[in-house]
C-alpha cells in the first residue's frame, strides 16, 4: 500500500442552512491519497485493491472515532479514482472489504453503508453519501459531506473517503419510513 497522505476533516453543525439552531451534530471524514497499482492498465482481476481498502478502512475508522465525542449513528464511504484509472477501481475499493472493517470499529452496522465513486481530476471534489448505521429508512440521516483535496487524485492515485456522523442533518423534516414514498 503506497499512501501519499491522510486528511481528517471534522465539522460542528449547530445551525441549519436558515440560521436556526440545532443540538450541535459532528460529522468528520478520512480522506487517503494512495496510488492505484491499475491506473494505465486494462485489469480484470482487481483484488489488489481489496486488501488495501480493508487496511485502511481499519486505521482511518480507529482514528475517526477519536474525533467523535458521541458513538456514530451514520456512515458512508466514496472513492475519486485520478484519470488514468477507471470507475471500476474505486468499486473495487469500495466493495467488498471496506465495510466489514468500518463496520468492527464502530460497534456493528446494520444497514448498507451508502456509497459513491467516480473518475475525476485533482482537486475535483467527490459527495460522501451519509445514511443511519442500522436504519437504511431513517431519512432523517440521509446526508452528504463533499470533500476535495486540492492536489489530489494524481492521474495514477485514488483518493479515498469514509465518513461518521454522530446526529441526523439539522431539522430534519421529511419523516422516515417507506409510509412517506
């Protein structure tokens, strides 16, 4: 595993978008710019990919959880693939190994943690899908954390992101449950 570099990132929310304050809600995200072993060449087999994204799923939960001063209650991961990768290498990151770690660290996870990837330039910036760890239809939690890291994803790297949250988003108002749809 060649890891360029870490970024942690942690917000306090204690207002909504209109001003109006709220029980204050931390989200914090991990962010790991590594080189992708695959980028520039035509790969089918991508299980390279699973036994970094398992390492690093472990650490970078571990260090988010110092950053928490609650347990977590939402998850999500993302993966910015550099240009000479391709879509399929952050799938490859994301799925199947990056959760069972995540998972372990904070405590179970019930629900699929949401996920996003996509191929990008440096400095693009990639949304961190949030959702409730054990209630898939707790709309309340649905929530989103864009990241950048302004040199980063070189053509040959992959920057990839695992997001905790300790609330839902700030006065939450479309309900839950499927009885909603």
């Amino acid at each position: 595993m060649d890891v360029r570099k870490t970024i942690f990132t942690k917000e306090i929310i204690t207002a909504d978008e209109m001003g109006q304050t709220c029980a204050p809600i931390t989200r914090v995200a991990a962010m790991a710019v590594f080189r992708n072993p695959f980028a520039g060449i035509a790969q089918t087999d991508l299980s390279g990919l699973f036994d970094t994204s398992a390492q690093l799923g472990q650490s970078l939960t571990e260090e988010l959880l110092t950053l928490l001063d609650r347990p977590p209650l939402c998850y999500g991961k993302a993966a910015l693939v550099g240009a000479s990768g391709a879509m399929e290498h952050g799938a490859a990151v994301l799925h199947p190994a990056l959760g069972k770690p995540v998972r372990a660290a904070i405590g179970g996870g019930a629900s699929l943690m949401p996920s996003n990837h996509k191929v990008g330039a440096v400095g693009a910036s990639i949304d961190l899908p949030l959702g409730h760890k054990d209630e898939a239809w707790s709309f309340d939690h649905i929530d989103t954390m864009t990241l950048c890291v302004p040199d980063a994803p070189r053509a040959d790297e992959i920057l990839l992101c695992i997001g905790l949250s300790d609330g839902p988003r700030a006065h939450p108002r479309v309900g839950r449950g499927p009885s909603r749809a």
